[in-house]
C-alpha cells in the first residue's frame, strides 16, 4: 500500500503520525489504563494456582488420572464455553457489574480450591472458577476493543496497537503467575490458592473505586435477538473459524509439541523453556510487532500473515521429522515452531480483536466478543480429538504435522472481507 504524501489533502497529518514511535501507554484513557492492568493481573492470580492443580489433584488428593483430566476439561467448558453468556451479560448489564461479579466468583472459588478435598468440592470450586472468567473476560475484551477503537477515531494510531498492549499485559502475567505460584508452593497449595484470591480482590476493590457506573458511549442492548443474527452473520463466522484454526495450533503447546520434545530429547523438561521462550517473546515484541503491522497492513492481511506463518512452524517440524535428529539438534525444529507460532499469534490475535466491533451487529460487541472466544473453543475441542487421534494412529511422523499446517493455511481463504481498511493513513 502507498503511503501519500505528507501533505495529501485527503489524508491530514495528524500529531500521531507526525510522531509514530511516540509510546503507546501514555495516550491511553485511565479507563484503558485501568482495563489493561486488570489483564496483568487477572493472568497473574490465574497462574499463580492453575498450572499446579494437575498435580495437586493427582498427589495431595489422590484422584485418578482420569479423573484430574475431566476436571481440568471441566474448568476448560465452563471458561471458554459460556463466554458467549458472559458476552450477553455485559451488553445487557453493562461492564462494572459483571467484571465485579466475576472477581467475587474467582475469589469465592479460589478459596474454595483451596479448601476442598472431596472430589465433588474440586469439582463445584473449578467450575466456579472457570465460570467467573466466562464473566470478566468478554467484558474487559469487549470493552477494550471498543475503546480502542475510540483511540484510533481520536487519530491515535491503529487500535492493534491498544489490543497488542492488552495482549503483551496479559502474557507478562502468565510469565509472572507461575513464578509466584512456585514460591507459594514451598509452603502449599492452599496458600498459592489464598494468594490468588488475594490478587483478585485487589482487582475488584480496584473496579469497584474506578470503574465508572456508565462508561460514555456504551449503551445497554435490551433486544434480545442478538443471537439468531450472530448466527446468520457470515462474517463473523468466517472470522471464528479462522481463529478457530489459530487456537488449534495453539493448543498443540500442549499435545503435539511435549510428544516432540520427548522423542527428541528422551523427557519434557525442555518444555518449560519452550513456553518461557514464547512468553518472553510476547512481552518483548508484541509492541513492536503490531507497530510495524498496523503501519503497513489492514487486519485481513495481518491474519493472512500469522495464519500463514503458524502454518510454516508446523511445516519446520514436518520437514525435519525423517531425519530423526534427536538431542539438541532435534530440539530444533520444534523451537522454530514454537517461535514461528508466537510471531503468527503477535500479528493476529490484535487483528481479530480488533475485527470484532467491525462485525458486531447492534452494537453487541460483548456478545460477539464472547462468541468468537465460545466458537472457536468448539473448534478446538472437535480439532484436539482429531489431533490426538492422527498422532496415536501410527503414520509416518511427518504426515500429522502436515496437516496441522494445512489447517491455517486453508483457513486464509475463509477470512472475509474487511468492511474498512484499516491503515496507519486511514486512522490518521
């Protein structure tokens, strides 16, 4: 795309882009300020317990492996699945009441978790918590996304960039939780449960003295017939499936690359580092990633691009399985996998956020905001088992990383067309 000339008639400098690497964080609203935070924090109470409850579950209580594994989809179903409730909520009721509620939800089941024993109690407190975050999550995200867009109207600079800053917050304290979980686990999994309670009263207290009551420009959405439209918007739906795929890939994080690095290396322990390093990469150039993108390409193209790159990670592993290497060498592929992943998710996740209010009909931006998440989790789910099926049926090691390349490069095809192209010269 040409850039015009500085004085172009039609495209009036503004001092955001007289001044591009000006930083973000300091244009922001104390609204956005306060919503961005809020994601640091909710990721750090989060995985200051989560990633320890597998283990918990199977050794402090003494469930059966397969019961740790129903709980822990259980905790998955009642998160991602009900986001779509969670995102009608909020049109209804607004933000404030429903980040509130699910913070005293989160606490409630934290301290629950941390207390229970009997099977049914774990099960009752998971549920609890996941559901919470089927609460808070489309109403921050959803808001969020609308206020970015306000940013980039107000001629700021592309809303990725705000998106991009929610997204690098919300990975600092998935680094963040599992260390200060690990600390409190030298004293005991109760005490990492108290503590995440603790993080989110803070963020209730925190919503409930600066969040307003009416945020401007946000009506409430008493209609009741967003779903059946959500439904027939072809649109969006596209947009859930391709990110749908993105998730999928994602998620084999946690299935096919620990079978990688176990055949590779002969044990997982090189599987922490993998996920530090993807961590650490979208801390350190989420910003710059989306500066660089939101400059130079619409959000159709910024998808294309991390579709298209996850799609190569997948590809890295798939050419370099008939080798066999095995040990450092064979660790490899897999680490350029992981970091071809991170840089596809840096440029699309912002750019499906963002994508959203362009869709939402009706100005149901929680709804659609918790459908794309409920939607693609659906995907995940169906595409998982699937996953996991090509890998235990015995074909040629390459063939299942093939097809997972296959996944999101065909899903560039289903992307729609953008209503608006969105460009560093239109947000000007």
């Amino acid at each position: 795309m040409t850039e015009p000339a500085a004085d172009s008639p039609t495209h009036p400098v503004t001092p955001a882009a007289k001044r591009p690497r000006e930083r973000t964080w300091k244009h922001l609203s104390p609204l956005l300020h306060l919503l961005i935070l809020t994601q640091l924090a909710f990721n750090i109470g989060f995985y200051a317990v989560l990633p320890f409850l597998a283990e918990h579950l199977g050794t402090a209580i003494g469930m059966a492996g397969w019961l740790v594994g129903f709980v822990l989809g259980l905790r998955t179903f009642s998160q991602q699945g009900l986001f779509v409730i969670g995102g009608w909520l909020v049109d209804r009721y607004g933000v404030r009441p429903v980040v509130l509620l699910g913070c005293a939800l989160r606490i409630a089941g934290f301290a629950w978790l941390g207390y229970a024993q009997a099977p049914w109690a774990v099960i009752c407190s998971v549920l609890l918590i996941g559901f919470a975050a089927a609460l808070f999550s489309p109403a921050v995200e959803s808001e969020v996304a609308r206020q970015a867009v306000v940013w980039e109207e107000n001629g700021h600079g592309p809303r990725t960039r705000v998106l991009a800053l929610f997204s690098a917050a919300g990975q600092a304290g998935a680094f963040v939780g599992p260390l200060l979980g690990g600390l409190l686990l030298a004293m005991d999994f109760r005490t990492a449960c108290l503590a995440g309670a603790g993080v989110f009263v803070l963020v209730l207290a925190g919503h409930a003295w600066l969040m307003p009551q009416h945020i401007p420009g946000r009506e409430r959405v008493l209609d009741p017939g967003g779903v059946r439209g959500l439904l027939r918007n072809r649109a969006f739906l596209a947009l859930c499936c391709a990110y749908g795929s993105y998730l999928l890939a994602y998620n084999q994080l946690y299935l096919a690359l620990p079978d990688e690095v176990e055949r590779a290396t002969g044990s997982q322990t090189a599987l922490s580092w993998l996920f530090a390093l993807s961590s650490l990469l979208v801390v350190c150039a989420q910003l710059p990633v989306t500066r660089w993108s939101g400059d130079r390409l619409d959000l159709r193209r910024s998808m294309t691009g991390g579709l298209l790159l996850v799609a190569a990670g997948f590809a890295v592993v798939a050419a370099a399985r008939p080798a066999g290497w095995t040990g450092l060498a064979g660790l490899l592929p897999a680490a350029g996998y992981v970091v071809l992943l991170t840089v596809g998710q840096m440029l699309l996740v912002p750019a499906a956020r963002a994508w959203v209010p362009e869709l939402a009909e009706g100005g149901r931006i929680g709804l659609y905001t918790g459908a794309l998440s409920s939607i693609s989790g659906l995907i995940v789910l169906v595409g998982s088992s699937a996953t996991g099926f090509l890998l235990d049926l015995g074909v040629p090691p390459a063939v299942p990383w093939l097809v997972l390349a296959a996944v999101p490069a065909l899903a560039v095809t289903l992307l729609p067309r953008p209503t608006r192209v969105r460009s560093r010269e239109q947000a000007a």
